[in-house]
C-alpha cells in the first residue's frame, strides 16, 4: 500500500516536472470522441457486429488523402486463429482491421501518411460505438514477412498499421487508461 502511494507522488512529481497533464474530465460536448478516447487495454470477449464493422469501415473509407487518392485498402481478421498470430491473446469476439497500400509499408510515405488517417478514422469510429480500439504497428514486420498471402492483399501492398477492435467495460478499462498528455504550454506557440 505504502508502495503504491510513493509510487502515485513520484508520478505526480515527474508529471509536473516535465509540463505533462493527465487527461482531464470526460467531454460530453460535440468534440466528445475526439477528445476523450484511449488505447484500449482490457479487451473483453464479445463480438462485434457486422452493422459495426460496416460504419467503422465506411469512417475509414471517408478518411482525407492527398489528391484524394485513398490509396488504402482494409482487411478484417475475423478468423480468430489467424489474428491470434498477429496479436496474441485476444479475447474471442476481437477483430483486426489491417490498413495496406501498395509499397513497402515503410517507405511509401505518401501511402503511409494517407493510411494514418484512414487509420484513425477506423479506431475513432469504433470508440464512437461504444467499442474498444488500438493502433498497432509492432507486428507490421511480421504481417508483411509471413502473412500477406493468407491475409490476400492486393500485388504488391504492404501492411501499414492495423486497429485491433472488440468490447471493453469503459468503466473498467478507463481505470488503466489515463495516460500523460504533454501540456498545451509545452505544445504550442503562438506567433
Ligand atoms: C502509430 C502507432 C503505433 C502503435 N503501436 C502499438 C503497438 O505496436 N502495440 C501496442 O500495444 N500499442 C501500440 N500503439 C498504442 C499506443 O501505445 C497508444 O496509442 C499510446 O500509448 C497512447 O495511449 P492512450 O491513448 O491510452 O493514452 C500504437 C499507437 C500508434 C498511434
């Protein structure tokens, strides 16, 4: 006990010191997803609808891209043996959206940019649900070494980023999800 609350004012101390702020009170204003979303950690079993999936989807598909080119494409792990081998350990119901383009996934860096934000889109929409969402990229090597053929890409795509997606309890979640923010002041200048 007496660990955990040195631990807690350590955190507090470093906290100030480095002009970092926790995330504050949730925004139930218009901005509300935007503003109040986390990286999922306690993902729960349960599956996720088709009717879901089809509007996660569709915000991705809506994502900007330079020249408009939308240059991703999107594949939805839901067979659970093969996602478990990109992403151990997943709770059945929990599915992987992988975010592709043509090129290597490291150095087609228009394609990448674009795929970003398809890519966030993609985890918004889900939190907008009520779902739970993370951005990955560790296992892009994997995916592109091993996995391209049984994941069917288009020729010559590469693997961008994913989003793993599957329900969560918020109120539980949310306990471990309260991550550091740098400050405004530390951010941003004004000229
Ligand atoms: C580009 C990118 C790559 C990420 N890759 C991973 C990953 O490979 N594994 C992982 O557990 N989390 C990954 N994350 C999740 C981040 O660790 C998380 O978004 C960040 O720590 C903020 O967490 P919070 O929103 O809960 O505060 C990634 C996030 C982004 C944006």
């Amino acid at each position: 006990m007496k660990k955990a609350v040195l631990f807690i004012a350590v955190l507090v101390m470093l906290n100030g010191a480095a002009g970092m702020s926790t995330l504050g009170a949730q925004e139930t204003g218009p901005t509300a997803v935007i503003s109040n979303h986390y990286a999922a950690r306690n993902f729960t079993s349960g599956a996720v609808t088709q009717g879901e999936l089809d509007r996660i989807l569709t915000a991705g598909l809506r994502a900007p891209s330079a020249s408009n080119r939308q240059p991703w494409y999107f594949t939805v792990v839901r067979n659970h043996a093969l996602a478990n081998q990109i992403v151990p350990n997943m709770p059945d119901g929990n599915i992987l959206i992988i975010i592709s383009a043509s090129g290597d996934g490291k150095t087609n860096v228009r394609e990448i940019l674009d795929c970003g934000l398809a890519t966030q889109s993609i985890y918004l929409a889900a939190q907008a649900l009520g779902l739970g969402s993370r951005i990955y990229t560790g296992p892009m090597d994997t995916i592109n070494r091993r996995f391209k053929t049984d994941l069917g890409f288009p020729n010559g795509y590469g693997a961008v980023a994913l989003v793993r997606i599957g329900r969560v309890q918020p109120d539980v979640d949310a306990v471990s999800a309260a991550s550091f923010r740098k400050s405004l002041d530390s951010t941003v200048n004004y000229r």
